[in-house]
C-alpha cells in the first residue's frame, strides 16, 4: 500500500483539558507521529515531493487528559473465539485505570455483547484490581464471550444507563465493526462514550497492526501437535500426520509454526492456491523418498476445493469448510488409489492451543497494549484500536482496521523462507 | 481373584549354568516370590491351610545364567499404538545387554512384525550403544511398529536365520499372544529362543502387573486438553467442554485424570454402564446449576449405545464406535431439542498424548522394566512378560497376562473416590 | 528388619459407634491388614511357624466412626520447607471432611506450629470448600510455614480452646515428633482430640512408607536443572556441570534422577562415602576421557569431608555443610593444581524445585493421601500418619515413622542400577 | 541519537557479479534502506532541510552476488557465554547456505576463537546438512564455545590454509571486535574473507538492533524463578525471595522479566542507581505491608555498593561483584538489626535460563538471522552484523554495533511500566 490517501487521523470526542495525574512520566505529545513507512523506497517520493507521509499517532499517556478520572466508570467486554491473552489485557486494563488514572469503577460485561444487551439479562461484574490481580495465569476469559452482533441501540442505553464513559471492546474483524457501530450511535446522540477496541486476532491477521496478542503462544502451542504429527508419521510405514491449525482468512500461524518446525514437509495456507492432484502428486513423491510426511494446512486453506464452503454464521464470519477432515479423506482415498499403504493420523488442536494462557511474551505485550488503550481512552480517543507498528504502540482508527485482512504476500520473505524449510513445489 | 488354582510358574529354556559376568551386585535368587496378595484377608486362608501362598518370580539379576554372553545375539520389536517410552525401553535393552552382559549385537526389526517376516523386506537396524544413547528423548519408536499379526512360521525363520537368542517383543494384548504363539512354535522346534515381552499398554489395562509404562505419562498429558476443555466451557454461556481419552477395555487414565483435574463434571468409562438419558439429564441440571461442565470419556465408554460399534481390526482388536463424536451429536440435539442453548467444544487429544516422550517418571520406569527385561532373557526365561507387583519387579507368564483384561471395579477405591471428585450421580 | 518384634498398633481415641453417613461405598473392615512383607523369603518364617505376620492397618472409610461429622471441628497445619503437593493436601482434607462426612468447620493455623501457640498471634484462617478449590494449581502453602517447634501444652490450649476434634499435621520428621508429643499432652489430658499426621518428606526418606508426596515432582524439576549441567559441561573444553540436589540423610532424588538423565556421569548420596581423592581422580578420567562430566550431589553426601559440619538449627535438623560449595572449590583446585583448563558451572536448584505445584502424578496422590487421612481421623485414630504401602494407603504409628531413617541400601538394586547407569566406580 | 551524523555503510568485499542461483525470490535492491528513525519528531529535521535520513541497508537476497557458491567454502565460530538459540542459528547457516546456494562445505570451528587459532590443536568439524539437521533441540552449542581472544594473524592464517570464503562469528561485544579485528587484517592482507557477525546478548543490550536471539527464551525462563521466589516468599512471615537475573551492562532482562511476572516488588537495573539505605527502607516497608516481597536484580545492578567490583576477565569483559549474594547478606543484616524476623530465599538461576534450548520466538527468528547472515555474506559484504530494526533484517556495521551498549532508560516507558507493575519507589 503506497499510503497516498491514507488517512489515520484518530478521533477525539473533544480537546482535552485536565491535567494527568500521572506523575514522573515522559508524556507522549500528540503531535508524535509513528511512520507508517519503515523503508526508504516508499518513504522516498514523500521526500521528493516534500509532502508529510503518513504516519499513525503514537500512544502512551498525554500530559492533558479528556475525562476526569474521580467521576469516570469504564466498562470491558471480551467478544468471539477465546485467545490466549485475554485476561491479561482485562487486567492491565483495570490496574492501568487504577494505578494511572486511580479510576474505581469497571465494569465487566458479562457473554460478549450479549452483556450490553438488556435482552440477555446478564449483569455486569464489578472489576476491582483485587479480583483481577491474578487472572492472567489462566487461559480463556473471565467474562465470558459470544459471537455475532446485539442491537445497537440497546447496548447505547446500557452505556448511558451505567454512566460509562470508556468503553474497551477486546475482539476481532465483527467486533470492532461493532465498535464502530456503537461510536457512531453515541456520536449521533452527543454523547461523551468513547470506545478503544483492543485487536484480538490469534491468526495476526488484522491489518495496519504488526502483531496481536496470542499469535505468538499460538504458535508455540502449535509445536506439541506439530511434534506428535512427526511422531506419529514416523512411527508407521508410509506415515502421514496432518495437522489444521488456525487461520481462516490468512496463513500466519501455519507459516510461522513451520518456520519453527522444520519437520513440517507441506504448509497449506489460504493465500497460495493449489489443486488436489497438485497437492497429493508431491506428497506420494515425498512419501515415496522419506518415507511418511508432515502436512500442516491453515484452517482457510483450499476452501475452494471443498463442496459447500462460504456461507456465514451468526457473528457475520464466513463460514469455512474443514479442510483437515477434507483432506485426510481425500489422501487416503488417494493412496488407496494408487495401491499405497497409508497411516495417516489427523491431529486438530485449536480448542487447546487457543485456550491456552498467554506465554511470557504475549503477557508483557497485553500488560502493554492494556496500558496503552487506558491512555487512549483517558486522552478522549475513540473509534480506534491500540496498534503495533515497527514496535511503537499506535493508536489506529477502526474503520481503517477493518478495511482490509493483512495477508501473506507468495512472492515475500516470509513465504519464501517457508519453501526453503520445507522443500514443498511452489506451484502445486 | 483367589488366586487358589493360579499358575504363576514361568518357563524356562532349560538350566542356567553359567555366571554371570555382572560383579558387585546382589543377585536374586530363584526361589524369591513377590507375593501375589497382599492383604491379610486374602493371605490367610493359605496361612490357615498350611498351604504355600500363590507368588509371582522375582526379577533381577541371576547368578548363573542361561546364554552365553559372548555368542549372543538378540532381537527387539516394537508392535501396535505408540506409548510414550517405547524409545526408553529399546535404549534400556540395548544398553544394559551391553553394560550388565557385554552383549554386543542387538538386531531391531522394523515395523514391528512386519520385519520379522521376509515378505515385507525390512532389513534390521543394528542397535548399537551409540545409535541409542539418546532416543529416550523423544516420542515414538525408531524402529516404527505396525498393527497385526504375522506368520508365526516366518518370524521364527528370521530368527533362526539371524541366530538370535532373545527376542524382546514390547507391544499390548494381540502382540503378547504373538509372542506366546512364537515362543510355542520355538518350543515346537525344540530352539533355544527366549521370548521376553515388554507389556504396553497406555490404558494400564493388562492383567496382574500393577503398572504399565506410558500411563503415567498419558495421564500427565491429559491435563491440557481437559484444561483446554474448562477454559472453553467456562468461556461461553451453556459451555461444554467434551474430551475422549484411551480407554478401550478399561477407564484407568480417565479416572486417574479426573481424580488429578477436579474441574471433571462427569468421567464417563467402559465399566460404568450407563443410558443416554439418564447421563443427559444430570448434564443439563449440572449445566443449570454451574454455566457450564466438563465431560472426560474413555474411549471404550458407553459403546452399546453406538449404533454399528463390535467389528474387528487388522489386529484382531475389536474396532471401537467413536463415544466422542456420538456424545458430541447427541449432546448438541438434547440441548436443541430442550430450547437450551449450548455451546460444546469436541477435543480428542489421543494422537498428541500418545506420542508424547515418557515424562521422568516412566523414564526411570522403562529404565529399569527394560534391565529386567534383560535379566529375565539371560536368565533363560520364556513366553513371559516383566511385571511390576507392589513395586517389585516380576515374571509373569504371558499366557496369565493375556487372560483377561485389568478393569476399575465400580465398587472398590478408585471409582468411589472418582464419583467424590466429579460429583456426578452413581447411577445414570 | 525381620519384622519379628514390630508393632504395627495404631492408636484410637475411642471405640467407633457411630454409622458413617458415606453411602454406596465398600466400607474397609477394622481387621483389614497390608502385609509388611511381600517377599515370600521374608513371610516363609511366619508361615513356617505359624505366627501371623506383620502387617499395617489398611486406610480407607470405616462403617463406623468416632465423631459426630454435625458437631466435629478440625484444624490443619504445615510445618518445615515447601514441598510440592502441600495445598493439594490442605485441599483434599478440606473437601474429604465436606464431601465424605459434611464437616463444616475447619481452621487452617497460619504459619507452622507458631499458629496454634498464642504467642505469636496469629489467626487461624477459616478454611472453606470455595477457598480451597483452586489452591492445588499454585505451589508452597496457603497456610504458611515455619521450622521448629513451640510449647506443646500452649498448642493443646488452642487445640481445646476451639474445640478441634481433629489435627492434620503436614510435616516431615521434627513436625512429626511434635505431633506425638501433642498426642501424648491431649492423651494425659483425657481429651478426645485425634493427632493424623500427613508425612511431608520431599525426600522419601520417611522409614515404613514406600512413597512419599513431592518425591515424584521433585525428580521430575531436578530434569532441568541436570540438562543445563549437561550442557554447560559440554559447551566448553573441560567442562564441569555440577548440581546439587535435596537429601540431607537419604540420596533418593539424586538416585532416581539419575536414573531418569543418563547423562550423570557421577551420583554422590549420604549413604554411600567416598574420599575426595577418589573421586577427584575418577573425575579427571572421566574428563581426559569425554571431554567434560557431570556430577550430581545429594545435599548430605560426603558432609564428613566438610569442615564444621554437624550443628542443629531451630527444628533440631541437623546443620549442613554445603557439600555443592565445597566441590565445586575442591574440584576446580584439583584442576588448577593439576594444570588442567576447567570450566566448571555450579547450580543449585533446590528451592526452584521445591516451589513447584504437583505434577499430576503426586497431585492424585496427595488427593487420596489427604482423603485417607480423613477417614483415619474420623474413625478416631490418632498419633498416626497415613501411609502408602505397596500401592495401598495404611495407618501407621507415628512412633515407628520417626523410628529411623529410610535408606538406600548400597547393596540393592537402585544404587547398582545407578552405577550401571553413571558407569562411576563402586569405590572411590 | 540524533542520527545526524551516523554513518550506516557497510563493508564489501568488491563487486558482486554472479547471478544468484536462488529462483522464485523477490530479491532485495542494494539500494533499499531501512530507516533508523521511525518518528515523525526525529525524520521532521531531514524531510525540512531535505536531506537523506540515515538508513539501515535491508538484509536480504540478492540477485548478484560475490562468491561463487560451487568454489564456496565458508566457517563458523561460537564464542563466548551460552545462549538459547546457538544450535538454531548454526543450522541456518548450514542450511541456507546448502539449500539457497549449493554452499557443500561448512567447518565449524571448535571452542570459540581457540579453534581458529592453531595453538590449541583444534580439528574443525564438518558440518553437513544431515549433522546439523536436529541440533535446534537442544540448548548449547555442538561447536563449543570459549573465551577471551586469540593471536588475530594465527587465525587469519588458518582461514588462508582452508580456503575459507565466508567466516560467521557468533558472539556478543567481546567476539564483535575481534571479529572486526580479523576484518581489518584480512583487508590489508589484501584477502576476500567475508566476515559476517551475528550478534548474541541474551541482555539484548548491542546498540543499533531492537531485538537479539535468546532474549525472549531468557524471560520466559526466568518465569520459574521467580514464581519459586514468590511461592517461598509468601510461604513464611517476612519472606523474601531475591532473585539475580542476566544483565550486566543493561537491565532489559529484569525490566522485561518484571513486566511478565508482576508478583516482582522490586526491580534493580544497572541503569537506576540506588542507595542500599533507600532500598533497604522500601523493602521492610513492602514487607510490613504485604508480609512478604520479592526482588529481582539484574546482574549489573548497583555494582558501586559492592567493595571490589570492576576488574576485566580473560575476554576483556568487566568482572562484577556479585549483586546477589551482596543484597542477600545485607537484607539479613539489616533485618537482623531492626529486630525483625526474616526468611530469605535466593535464587541465582542463570545457567539453567542460558543452557535451555531456544523457545519458538527465538526459534524462528534465529533461523531468519542465520539466512540473513549467509545472504549479506554470499553478497559479499564484511565487518558487518545481521541486525533487527523495526521488525526488518538489516546490515549494521561492525563498529556501530560495539561503538556503545543499548540501555534502558529510566525516563522512557519501559521503565515507567516497570515502576507501575512493582509500585516501588522511582528513587530509593
């Protein structure tokens, strides 16, 4: 993307005025800009043009405030599939709120943005640092989640009804659409609500942001299954372990996780069409010379190859196809074809990897990106996301977010090294 | 069991006439017993009458043995389902042939019985100290291993051709009759071939051994995916986290699993009949009264409730309905079916449990089963298995051993203390 | 020992009359015994003559019981180092009396033996289902801890003052000598308060028990801390990885992780002496030899090397030399002296391994000992701990626990599995 | 840094003219630049005066190239202290230089600069594909490591004798300069040797790079000794647990580790001093408070406390005065004469964090630097390190790498995080 029009202006709900209680700090001035180009070849005709190139605000905490922290109440909600992290930023949230600022008030809406509706009756948790002092050790979240969307005005009401004057939405694509939606309600009814999405994508799959929470553990998780896929396919003549990881719409996870996982014979991922007879054509041939093969395919790999892919479910996601069962039927029956002896083993761990608690990594990174949407909110932005741009915290607008899913580009680095590992044809 | 008309009497090969060239170390003498019963109410009646109690034979070292080390040849194969440990108890063969005897060439035939028979063309490893001194770092079996039998006649021609003196069989129930079936066909031959099996079996399920390699480990393994299953159940309104685990015949690693996880709503095994309703109503009321519960299934649960579940495998095993997906099925439907909302996440970690490597404490177990191993086979001993009995290490003769299955007896500790754990009703 | 004189005799406070409101349980009759010896060379002589053998008190729930569960009061406490399965203990005993029996109150005393004498004023914590239920997943003790003992009669006032019918003691030999005394003091008294003790030996150094909790664990943590020797040693010329390991009397943990990480190439215990001459010498030629070495040592080999080594500290535990300091001086003089390059790195692990949670192993282990002690408790035993013998829980007396110390006997089987493993001389 | 005046180029050898044999790869231009600045404050100065903004060159393959592969024989070198990832990059190098370029012959140097100097009678090892295919799984270095320098002509000598094209040194500052070292003697001996450096601080503290391999391993290890620290701190009145992390020069180690763990109630880094009187003060106020408190000190921290801190090693390295042992003798001290009671705990973890193998983070990253490492070599550049600059692989010259350590600075987020997890005072 050349940057030409973009525009990552952030909205404010109005200047802010009341000193920060923070104290000792270096303040960010919102004047500091974080490039979005990191390279001189994209950089360069922004020089010769002599025009300003693109840049996203910085985050951290502002020397002027918009919300009177005495007076304010925030509320949290974590929404779709669970991601390890989640927690912790809940608590970074809240110790941030308290510890920075030395606002009391959290609420946790309860089951997504079941818990802003009024239809579902659920009420909400009252977040102290006690209560979340410790949650970051487990997996999962401590609010509960669903999927698909409420209705909007409702969950305003709810916001107006508890007096809430930051709203943090921890979720993906559906949910920050959703966020949208609620910021531009409470702008259309004056309101002073903002609202801070915190990205939530295991696949890192959210453009304008380098990285999300959880994809790291991800794929540190990945390498248990990885391993006994390995295992399993070298124990037994003609062996074959194939793995599904996560990753409808972009094949990170599966790319990453092969880079760690040399093992790995075939990586599968959305971005780099094959056809069926490409595919198992290699891997007889593989199978043939080392005698058994790791195959590891993100979750949106080959959809097209599969009957009946492409409806969508409740939250607005598309509903995919799987390919692990797909494939493992069609390999076998290929083998068997072909008169081969075949023992392949199929190995499905998304439920336990993204269940998972966030590793060290992942946990200083939420404490920070927490930290980061406290300040955004206290300084009066709304209808963004916290981002991580060429490692800087960044302040990102939503509808920018959501414009796009970041993809793996074939003919780059990442995917090329990904050949390397594996030694798998480009073309299949 | 009794234990009045138990045979526990061990074959031999014929007399052990030469020392062992082991020094410094206490011997175990051949009138040594481990005690098959251990309680007084069991032992008394033999005390009473006089008569001499049922006891397995020690293993150990002996002070004469049967082969002589410098001739010796030996074989080892590796049959069935991976367990973690199979590369363990190689080494520990392989090594200690080597360091207790001076044994210096060990064959593995690959793929388990495949490469004892010429059909298949597998030519033997040469299992050098070298070649194995790491391998118990990892899962699986270097020699890989296959399901099934094969010519018996075949087998014992391979070993005659390659003039090996023991053959170490490590496999479960089919490969341990294989083995009986070898060892009577030497006999019939009138060859002086000891037949030592190592019993596998990750569901601890084998008759009059205590312990079995792996279980330990499987059991540890276990806790991610039941842990997984918490974090999902708790994580969504009406959650349900469902997790199969090995269990044909028997329940142990679900129950042992279940007393080691406490957040186990119900542990389900093959011994603890039950009906569909009755297991779905106290799964609905537990979901009423928590959100949320965990259901732990052992494989071999509830197989007369699945339709077309009895036939026979390859191996002669008896091929399993899938109680996972078919509680998953009807689970989702009763749910449907009462107006509930439910939202059940299917984890079925078998693959990345079993491939695992042994964990310290079956390390140091297989260590020490595969010595014993060794002792017995230079001993002279034949068409037994090495046993653990109330931590002694023992000789079972494999005909006992294959008698019948070891199972959770729903009266006794075990089961009890289970249902304290889960709260779950006794009957359903 | 012959068992020819040994008093298995447990301690009651009363007889037992009333009915146990456990149901569908098979109930362990009073006159059920496990037998002390499983060896038929040892029994043969009882057998012989007819004399009924030794043989401990088997655990488990009594039809009838001492305590009324609807007015009874207990209390916990745990005393000395951290060991890993103290809260899955505190835990088991809490829920036991809850789930078995319904017994509602039970006071958790803070900090050792310091938390029953009103001196140090500390307060009980009341200790409910709700508080312990996740307390397992976390290492050390709720409770607190601390090392020596108190006034006895001070402890009885407490006990009496709020009317505790049931003390659980958790704690290794000093604890377990005051538990006696307090059983003594409440006998003297005339009260009916019973005293169960729950051996915490991290060491598995407590004589009449096979197994003792934290064991397990401990071998398991010791893993890392060998592996970094291991490669320490191997990443420079004449390396030296040395590790010290718990076992101030008893060198089970070095043993059996020897055992599990062949790469030891020396396992130093108490029970076995050396002289520093030895095994300076056997080292350099292990090191001339591979190039580097790794020495394990129990914390209590060799102490009458070390200079002033011999003192009691507070619980009246003797005082250590630090035999890990001393080697590693010794060892690089040796070098120096010799002029020899060595690159000796030092680690000792011990808290990092005693901090741990339970590994799943000892965490169902802790569960039953923690149930058993229950039952013992209110089927009115008292100065006794709750034992495991030969795979079956026992009651047994406390007189005997603190008897003598359990040993590895050099002669036997694990220290010449350990020689054969290290390949170290059997004197030095 | 301004930047101003910084002089980014790197290197060559001469022209690189031969065709890459790679296919299928987006090359990189010689001309692509990766910014050192990522700020709008600091990139404003350039674009208003309209000058070239200093850049990185961007690692990466290139079309041309200098060496041609099929004469090609390169050499690698470990040096220094172990750190997770050492194998990882080892085997990308041998990897990327075979599978990329055809590159067959590979030395890998023995023991650090000793094995290029032929004093010490070193034979180099051959390392082919095969041998190095599995090495990433462990920790260590399978070449060995050593240090302090060796005779610059010696060794520039032996890469003469074997032909070699391409040296790789992996090692921190120390090894950094020699290698510079050998760069300049190859250039006035008129010689094409590459030498390509690849940066290893496990403190992450070499300037010009954001991110160095086993850094992310290294606080994800410290993780255990922390939680041992907090687990043996809360588990007796006025514990302490203190616990000594990496860190010599800088504190990134600690700061990071303080951020994952937030049960640290004191974090002392290298680059905030303090008086013993003021943390001595804050300490027995946080254990007043809360009971108990837990401290961690990176190496390097408050070396002006320790009497006779500050002399060099054989490597030239500064020798420190151990803070650890400092702080854990004066805290007794100081509590001893305040009269108060305390339990202190310490843990100096530092080999069994730096021997681990690398974690998938470090994992995939060191298998990108070492193919970035053979890329910049093949292309013919020297004296230069693969660095990492907002998340792309750079070429950084040697001098500017060694010119100055990276360091936190306390008045930057980090460390106004860090204060935020532990509330400790920001001066003491």
């Amino acid at each position: 993307m050349s940057g030409e029009d973009l525009d990552l202006t952030v909205a404010r709900l109005g200047e802010s005025r009341i000193p920060s209680p923070m104290s000792g700090t270096s303040f960010v001035g919102d004047d500091e800009g974080v490039l979005y180009h990191s390279h001189w070849m994209e950089m360069q005709a922004f020089a010769d043009s002599n025009r300003r190139p693109p840049m996203f605000e910085m985050a951290g905490p502002r020397e002027k405030i918009f919300f009177d922290p005495s007076k304010l109440k925030c509320g949290i909600v974590t929404c779709g599939g669970l991601c390890p992290g989640l927690n912790d930023v809940i608590r970074a949230i809240v110790l941030g709120l308290q510890h920075h600022y030395g606002v009391k008030t959290v609420f946790g809406f309860r089951y997504g943005y079941e818990g802003l509706s009024p239809r579902h009756g659920h009420t909400p948790l009252e977040l102290t640092p006690e209560l979340v002092d410790d949650i970051h050790h487990e997996g999962g979240t401590i609010l509960g989640s669903s999927r698909g969307p409420q209705d909007i005005g409702d969950m305003v009401d709810t916001l107006e009804r508890l007096h809430v004057g930051i709203l943090f939405t921890i979720g993906g694509d559906g949910t920050l659409r959703g966020a949208q939606a609620l910021a531009q309600e409470i702008a259309h009814r004056g309101l002073k609500i903002a609202v801070i999405g915190i990205p939530k994508t295991i696949d890192n799959d959210i453009s304008f942001i380098d990285w999300s929470f959880g994809f790291e553990t991800a794929v540190s998780e990945a390498k248990a299954a990885i391993y006994a896929a390995k295992t399993e396919a070298a124990g037994y003549r003609h062996g074959i372990g194939l793995v599904k990881l996560m990753g409808r719409e972009s094949g990170f996870i599966a790319a990453v996780a092969t880079l760690v996982n040399p093992e790995v014979d075939f990586c599968l991922i959305p971005e780099v069409p094959f056809t069926l007879e490409g595919f198992l054509a290699a891997l007889k041939a593989r199978v043939a010379e080392k005698g058994h093969a790791v195959v590891v395919a993100g979750e949106g790999a080959g959809q097209y190859l599969i009957p009946g892919s492409g409806e969508r479910d409740a939250s607005g996601n598309i509903r995919f196809g799987d390919i692990g069962v797909f494939l493992r039927d069609r390999i076998r029956e290929d083998f068997r074809q072909a008169g081969l002896e075949v023992n392949l083993k199929y190995i499905d761990p998304s439920y336990m990897i993204r269940s998972m608690p966030a590793n060290p990594h992942d946990s200083a990174f939420c404490l920070l990106l927490g930290y980061h949407a406290v300040h955004a909110g206290m300084a009066g932005r709304t209808s963004m996301v916290v981002g991580n741009w060429k490692r800087d915290f960044t302040h990102v607008p939503i509808r920018l977010a959501v414009s796009q899913r970041k993809h793996i580009d074939p003919a780059d680095k990442l995917w090329n090294n990904v050949l390397a590992v594996t030694g798998q044809p480009r073309d299949m």
